[in-house]
C-alpha cells in the first residue's frame, strides 16, 4: 500500500489519492454547468463592480469500505451552517456555488421540520392538500426564495456522496474558476473525511460479518488545502473550518491550521456552542462573532457572512482589482 | 475488553451490548404510544378477526466512533424496501409500526424526488405557492394517504440513529406486544450494523487526524434474532433479510440466518436486483417474487407482501387462534 508511507510528499500522496478514486461520473456535464455559471455571473454586476462569487461547501463526505458500497464511514454534518450561510451570501450579493452532501440542509429550508412535505402539508378536502397554518409562511418563503436564486442564476447547487467525489468536484470547481482571481471565495464548511481506504485497497464485495472482530485500516486523506491555494485556485480568499468537541484544544488548532494551508480565515468552532457563535482566526486577530439574540430567528452566520463578506472586499481592493 | 471475548455466551454477549449503550431517551413516552397502539388496534378488526400488526424496520444502523459522536460507521440502506412495504402492509389490513432510520424513505413517498419540498413546489404568483404539474398527483396521494394512516391510528412511526438505539427499540417494542400471540409480525429489513465500538472502549472527543494511519477495532454486535425469537416474542412470525452483492453465496447465508435466528421466512435479495427480484426461504421452500413488469409503477414488494401476509394469515390458523 504506497498510500501508507507516511513519508511520501504531499504532492504524491495526493496523486495516490486520485488515481486510487473512481473516476467522477458526468465531468462534461459539471463542467459546462460551471461555465455557463460563471459566464452569467461576470457578466452581470452589482453597483458597477464585477459580482463576487463563493464556493460553499457543506454536510460530511464518507468513505467507502466496500467498493460496492455497502458500508462507509461518515462524518456528522447536517449542513445547517452551508445552508445559513449560503442565504446570507446570495444577500449579501455573492452568487453560490452550493456543493453539498446528498440529503443535508438546504438553503432557505432551515425552520423546517425534518421531512417537510409529509409534516407542513395536510389534506383540504378529499380532492386538495393546504400547508398547515404553522408552517404557512416559513414554507412558502422556502419555496420563493429557493426557487428566486436558482432560476436566477445566483445559487447552484452540486451534490456529492464519497470523499472521492467531494475532492474532484472540488479541484474541478476551483480550476474551472481560477480566472475570477481574487472575487473568488471558498468558504469550506462541509466536514471532510480525515481517513479514507484506498479504493484498489477495498474488497469487492460486502465484507462477510463471520468474524468477532473486524480491524479496518484507514490512510490519512491528504490535506488538499495547500493544492487549493498552491496550484488550484492561488488567487482566492479562502476560508476553512475547524469544529473540536474540546474547546481547549480548539483556537491552537485553528491557528496552526491558518498558517499550515495559509487560509485567508479559520472559523473556529465548538460542537455544543456553534449555532451561538464561532471565532474568526486570521494572521493578525482573533474575532468572537455572536448570535445577537435580540433578534428573534437571528442566526450567528449573519455576523459572520457580513464580516467575511467586508474581509473579502478589502482583500479584492489590496489585490488591486 | 470483555465484549471482545468470542467465547462468551450470546447472553453475555448481549448483556455487555446492552449495559454499554447508552440509555435511550424518552422510554415512557415510546411505551406509552406502543400501549396507545396496541388498545387502538387490538379492538378495533376487519371482518371479525383481530387486526394483524407488523413492525417494519427500514433503513441503515450506525456504530458511532466516538461518544460525542462525530464519526460513525454508516450501512448503505435507502429505506426505500421498508418504505414500500409498509404501504402494501397497510392495503392488506395491518397496522404497522414503522421504525426507521432518521432521513431514510418514508411510506407514500418513494416516488417523488429526493428534496420534495424544492422540487415539486413553484411560486404561483408573488403571494402563493402551487405543486409543479408532474407531481400533481403523486404529491396529493402521499400527503392523503400518509395522513390518513397516521390519523387513523394504523401507522406508528418511531424514528432511530444508532445500532444502540435501534436495537433497545426493537427490544421494547417486541416485549410490549408479545400479548398480541402469533398476530404479531416481525418484517426486519434495517440494514443493521454487524459491528460495533463499545461505548465505554470510544474516546470521548473527537478523533485526532495526527497520524497517517488509523487502525479502528470493532466488535461484532451480538445476532438479537435469536433472542427476539426466544425471548422477547416467542409467538410473533418473523421474517428478516439478507442482503448480499454476490449472488454466488446468498442462498446458502439466507438458509443458515433461517436455521440459525429460527426464523420463520428470510427474504435473499442482491444488490443491484433487489428491486426486480426476490427470493423468500422457509424451510420448506425457496419461492422466487418477481415484480410484475407488464403493470406500470408497480413493485417487487406487491407480491412479497402478499405472500407474506398469506403465510402469516396460516401460520396464525396453525397456532389455533
């Protein structure tokens, strides 16, 4: 298993990592919906400047231990945070790219019950269905506002499944976009696998449960951040996430992050507190972004996007664009 | 690590699976709606008989890796086999309880797409929302239909996470109807984990990505068919499923599950035809269900359900009831 040679440079275990994925299905496809994205969104302008544009990324990604994928490992991610943050971008005049996990939140839809077709709708009369009073407007905004971003071209939307496919779409995202240069964001908020098993290293079939103990052997996925900001997409503001259950370790870990993948940003945040407020690590400050609870339905991603969205401007500025 | 001990007993094995979960939430109000369920179907009948009752488990268990659990090992399992079971099980008369994996396939739904709300929904006008014409009819028929049985007291949803969870339910649900004899079914087609990590083996926090090469141990969850069947619901016809992707060894595993968790049916199905064709072993027979291709929209599980609902209808007469 050449994977496993912890010695191996990034650069190789990244190309092991890629030659071992199953190739992504319908690239030509992504690839075209990616230009006609872009086309449509440099051309039109909000007040005179050319429109920023963030790539969102959001849910957990798995890895497969079967290649008949029967059993995976996961990771917990319900996408509240890409979903929220995704609506405050689109207000705050980016258009995004929503590359997200397959069944997790979706922008616009985050007051919702779990399954909301069968929990906000009850029958009329035996002919007629009607949204339950209850949920009357929070549905029908849904369903305005979502279907307002994607008809008009501001908000598209990329599903995945594996780490195999998280990370192509990924490189193929960021290098279809790289001319946008600095009015580029990714916003990295989808919670990526640490440990895959190579694909030429999986059994075919379902692993047979004969057995009292299973022993499965996971190589570490290589940190594509540094191939983002190296070779992918150079110019763009890019912001990661770091999520610990431990808050002691949390703002080291943040830091070394920052300066390891050289981030514009890292959103440091805590599983028990998130939802109340992150801290925004860059090179020179430490910034605590709350939840004003003041405002009923307030959301600590509407501080963060405004403050993302203010760094992002000036970074634009400093580029000289 | 006791549980890792293959020598022990299954009831030793079980003990240890138990006393390692932790406690399930909200026992008194999941007892409460089993009773409610029971009165209401248990005295209501159709056509003189007492109404039958079917727990239907549906969708993939997982095995977390950690206590505040970030990573987990998942099971592939749509719920789509559960899902349209339980709405053949309902047209044939049974109450059924539907205990299913969080975000999995619900009853009444399965022919919609995978974000109902988004995508069968449009604005109307700046005020209103209306269904999209292509799902007209399948959005009034789940929302009618599904509400009519959960209204009408016949379908009991009960929705789980874990291996844990799953299996402390199905443990609870089986000893508060073993009153119900031999009119009591088990349809158990959950994907459930074959392994797990002992709660008390887990580390509390979240997983370091450190090194380059994570080793994982895993125990083998204890097979609770046997108990189900000896302990928990002696009377109750059980049918369980076993899923493989190579059809090479599927007859033969299904026979040994039969003989082994004594149940009274095992329905064999491989992967990628598992929606075209089945085959259900008892110990007389192996009968080959095949979805009827020359009527549109019609399913597999059409005629499993009738089959099994026949052999139930026999099983219940040979008790002497």
């Amino acid at each position: 298993m050449d994977a496993a040679n912890g010695s191996q440079t990034l650069e190789a275990q990244v190309k092991a990592f890629f030659d071992s994925a199953p190739p992504l299905q319908n690239t030509q496809q992504l690839t075209q919906k990616l230009d006609q994205f872009i086309q449509r969104n440099s051309s039109s302008s909000a007040n005179g400047e050319p429109r920023r544009i963030v790539c969102v990324t959001s849910g957990g990604t798995t890895a497969p231990l079967e290649q008949r994928c029967v059993r995976y490992i996961d990771n917990f991610s319900s996408g509240h945070r890409g979903a929220t943050s995704t609506e405050y971008f689109l207000k705050a005049g980016y258009a995004v790219i929503f590359l997200y996990r397959r069944g997790s939140f979706q922008p616009f839809c985050r007051s919702l019950p779990d399954d909301p077709l069968l929990e906000c709708f009850e029958p009329a009369d035996e002919l007629n269905i009607q949204v339950c009073e209850a949920y009357s407007e929070a549905v029908k905004t849904a369903i305005v506002d979502h279907h307002a971003a994607v008809k008009g071209g501001l908000l598209l939307k990329l599903p995945y499944n594996t780490i195999f496919e998280y990370l192509q779409m990924l490189q193929l995202i960021a290098t279809s976009m790289r001319c946008l240069g600095p009015c580029l964001m990714f916003y990295l908020a989808a919670a990526v696998s640490d440990y895959y098993v190579p694909w030429k290293d999986m059994v075919e079939h379902k692993i047979q449960s004969g057995s009292h103990l299973l022993d499965v052997q996971l190589v570490q996925v290589p940190k594509m951040l540094s191939l983002l900001r190296k070779d992918w997409a150079p110019l763009a503001f890019c912001v990661s996430f770091k999520l610990e259950t431990d808050s002691n370790i949390l703002l080291n870990k943040a830091g070394t992050a920052l300066e390891k993948y050289k981030m514009h940003a890292v959103v440091a945040n805590e599983l028990t507190t998130r939802k109340e407020q992150v801290v925004v690590v860059t090179s020179a400050e430490k910034i605590i972004v709350q939840r004003d609870k003041s405002i009923s339905g307030n959301d600590v991603e509407n501080p963060l996007i405004n403050l993302l969205s203010e760094r992002h401007a000036a970074y634009i500025k400093d580029s000289g664009r």
